[in-house]
C-alpha cells in the first residue's frame, strides 16, 4: 500500500473483521480504517458512530446521507474518500449536476433547497 503511514502489522481482531466486511462490500482496501487500526479505540468508535447515523435512526435517506459523505470527502480533499463516497450516487437519485457542485459551488443548484 502507498501511504505515509503503514498499517500496524497486527490488528485486533474486531477491526479486522469489520475492515474485511467493508472491503468485501466495497471493493476497495479500507487504508483509513486500517490506519486507524493504530489506535483502536477511535477505529471502533468511529465504526459505531458510522453504524448509527447510517443504519439506525432511520432520519436520514440514502440520498442525504451520501450527499453528506461526498461534501465531507470535497471538505477534506481527500482523494480515498471521495473516490469510496462517489461511489454509484446515481443509484442515489444525485444528478450529476448536482455531485460536481459539492466541490463547493452547491449554491447554484436550485434541488438543494
């Protein structure tokens, strides 16, 4: 793997099954999880905090929640998570219109409010 900082060469177990669960679904190696294996405290709160506001209150619909992520990854410039959180937003109801916007020009898109 190309990063600055490599994966800790053993990860708790609870980790690693969640990262190879996400993996598997993904299709894509989880680098930020498996960096995050260094401290696994914040990976696991992380993991839950993820679990919750995705699977549990039922608030949120798919398509916000992946209009989140997406500004969040833009936010970020985080190359990883905005390739991973991009991922299939058609299958979401996100036009395309409106995925290049959450670069940061959000206000022109007139579906947003």
């Amino acid at each position: 793997m190309n990063a600055f900082i490599d994966q800790p060469k053993r990860i708790p177990l609870i980790l690693k099954l969640g990262i190879l669960i996400s993996e598997r679904i993904t299709g894509k190696t989880m680098l930020p999880a498996r960096i995050l294996a260094w401290y696994p405290k914040a990976a696991i709160g992380s993991g839950m905090m993820e679990a919750l506001v995705a699977h549990e209150d039922g608030q949120m619909t798919q398509r916000m929640l992946k209009l989140v992520r997406m500004t969040a990854s833009h936010a970020t410039a985080c190359p990883f998570c905005i390739d991973m959180n991009s991922h299939e937003y058609l299958q979401h109801g996100i036009t395309d219109e409106e995925a290049e916007s959450l670069r940061g020009d959000f206000e022109r898109v007139n579906t947003f409010f």
